[in-house]
C-alpha cells in the first residue's frame, strides 16, 4: 500500500518539531533550577572494527553515539549509529590439460553481507520520582532482514522502580504508530500501523570498573496481530582509562511475522521459469560486537 505520507516527509517534519522543541524549552528549564551550568549534556560515542585479508576478505565498521539531557522533571536523550559488514568473495577457475599445464584465473566480487542503521529520540516528562510520561520517535534499515525504513512514533507513560547510585530499573508502557517500507512488499499488509509497546532499561554497576545494561524492547502489531517483534539488546561496558571503555555487546531482534525476499523459481528439470515466488526471512537475527566507547 502507498504511504500517504512519505517517510522522508515524516522524518523531516519530526525532526524539526523537535529541534524546535529542545532550542524552545532548554533556557526554560534551566532557569526552572535558576542555574544553567547544573545540568548539561552527557555523550557517548563508541567504534568496532574488523579487518580481515589474504585467502578471505572481509570488514565491519560500527559507529554510534548518544546523548543525554537531565533536568529535575525533564529528560531528552538522542541516539544513532549503524553496523556494515563488506565481505569479498574469491573465485578460482584453471584452464589447462592437466596438473602440469594450466592457467589460473580468480575473479573477485565484493558485496554487502550485512547493514543495519538506527536514529532514535526520546523525551520524558517526570511527574515524580516514580511515574512519567513520555514521547519518541525510532527509525530503522535493516535490508538484510527485509526492512528498508521503518519510522516510529510512540508515546507513553513509565515507572522508575529503582534509582539507586548502583542500579537503575524503568519499565515502560505505550502506543505506537509505525510507518514502514520493506524492501519486497507484501501486498496483503498495510505498511501503515498502530501498535503497542513494552520496554524495560536496566542498568548495574557490578563493580567498580564493569556495568551491565539490558534493554527489552517489545512491539505488536495491532493491524496484523500475529506480528510481534523483540529487541534485546545485553552490555557490559568495562573501564580500561578513564573515559574510555571496553564494551562487548549482544543483540537480538525476533520477529513473529518476518518480512519477505524473492527467489527464482525453477522448474523440477532445473531450468529457469522466469517467475519469482515470495518466502519469509528467518524469524531470528543476532548481532555481537567489541567496541570502543568514549563518554564525555
């Protein structure tokens, strides 16, 4: 089905909406606590890398950053950051009478095995130490898993049941709307959606230098019930020098109802019919990586 707003058109008028917002309140909410230099901005950036060469070549680059804002009844929190994986594919054909007598050709072909990119905002409104409301935006491409763009709104309200200098634990409960491309469409579903959404952050510092972050996030999808999806993602940053630290990380994403790909069909004979038949992506996608992180 055809958007009736375009994703771009969304995404920029989201995007504006919220510049507008922070540059707005941001004095405003300073000067709620009469001191603008108490509160400030806290960000993170993080970088993974793999190289490999000789008989197999492959790289993966991952970049991310976040930032954060805190204010005694307002928080705002920013993130994004992608994952590609390049891998080069060496074929070799000999052309010859014999061992003795050949030539060797190879032939190289470098491809994309994996890509993912992600932006995110939040902003939350703290009524009290315990309960807030909430407001945020997602945006996501994941072509491998069949997703071209999927655009998020979702608003709702949360409960903060631990906020020790140790642990830290937050659920959260909402409503989403979804916008979404995928790169085969399925015609017998809308790519516009409402949905629901529960989440839960969790946050330890297990010793002096290691922390461990969970965060679950769970969508469904109240268009077409049967489609659930997860996000679990597991950290465990480790100070190595100051700000700078170790961090290996392992994500999960689950989909109940997942996209779909075309393949060729072929005939029982083995040749080609010229007709192309729709099949569901696996269900399952997990992602681990190694990174740097800075935090500022």
């Amino acid at each position: 089905m055809t958007n009736p707003l375009s994703f771009r058109g969304v995404m920029a008028l989201a995007t504006a909406a919220i510049i507008v917002f922070v540059f707005a309140h941001t004095s405003a909410w300073a000067q709620e606590e009469g001191e603008e230099d108490k509160y400030r901005w806290f960000f993170t950036t993080e970088l993974a890398a793999v190289w490999t060469s000789g008989n197999s070549k492959s790289n993966t680059l991952g970049l991310a950053a976040t930032a954060r804002r805190e204010w005694p009844k307002h928080v705002l929190r920013f993130a994004l950051g992608g994952t590609q994986t390049e891998s080069s594919i060496r074929t070799r054909t000999a052309v010859g009478t014999g061992q003795d007598d050949f030539q060797l050709f190879e032939e190289t072909t470098t491809e994309k095995t994996a890509e993912l990119f992600y932006a995110r905002g939040r902003y939350d409104y703290k009524f009290s130490k315990r309960f807030v409301v909430f407001g945020g935006v997602d945006w996501l491409r994941n072509r491998f898993a069949g997703i071209d763009s999927r655009f998020l709104l979702a608003g709702g309200a949360g409960n903060t049941w631990s906020d020790r200098d140790d642990f830290k634990f937050d659920t959260n409960y909402g409503v989403t709307y979804t916008f979404e491309e995928e790169v085969v469409s399925n015609p017998f579903l809308s790519s516009n959606f409402p949905g629901l959404r529960l989440s839960y952050d969790l946050w330890w510092q297990i010793t002096k230098t290691t922390e461990f972050v969970s965060i679950l996030i769970t969508d469904w999808n109240l268009d077409n019930t049967s489609d659930v999806r997860i996000d679990f993602l597991n950290e465990l940053p480790i100070t190595i020098a100051g700000q700078l630290k170790f961090k290996p990380a392992f994500q999960i994403f689950w989909r109940n109802d997942p996209a779909l790909t075309e393949v060729d069909l072929t005939a029982p004979d083995g040749s080609p019919t010229g007709i192309k038949v729709f099949t569901p992506l696996e269900e399952l996608d997990t992602l681990f990586t190694i990174s740097l992180v800075w935090k500022r």
